[in-house]
C-alpha cells in the first residue's frame, strides 16, 4: 500500500514539477484552462504526465480528490 501523502505537494512530485508553495502558486498562475478543455488534455502537460493523470483518474485511485482540486484551481478566472 502506498503511503505517500495526497496533497498537491505531493501530486506536483509525482508529476516531476517543483513542488514548493511558490511553484505551485506560480504554476497556477501561469496555467489556466478554459472549461472545453479536460485537465489531461492541456498542452503543458508531458505525455508521461498526461499519463499518470488519465490512469490515476480512470482508476479512482488516490489521488483523484488531489486532481479534481488542481483542475479546480486551474479553471479560476
């Protein structure tokens, strides 16, 4: 059983980002998606990330809440 902790720390590590507050934040800030795009189809994710987000989704794995909450983040306006 995996014990790593769900939270967006965590989910920008398993994503291979910079996963400190600020990077989050500016990661954010720089990264809005308009509400006809699903999160896994924006153009700056790798293809590897595109990955981990469609097979952690489509398995309701652990980190859906943690993925539903960073789409959340990137749809404000």
């Amino acid at each position: 059983m995996d014990t790593t902790p769900q939270d967006l720390s965590h989910l920008f590590l398993q994503l291979g980002l910079a996963n400190d507050q600020s990077a989050i934040e500016q990661f954010i800030d720089d990264h809005q998606l308009p509400d006809n795009i699903l999160l896994h189809q924006a153009n700056f994710w790798s293809p590897s990330q595109k990955h981990f987000l469609v097979e952690s989704f489509n398995e309701d794995a652990q980190w859906t809440e943690v993925i539903d909450h960073l789409d959340t983040l990137l749809r404000k306006s």
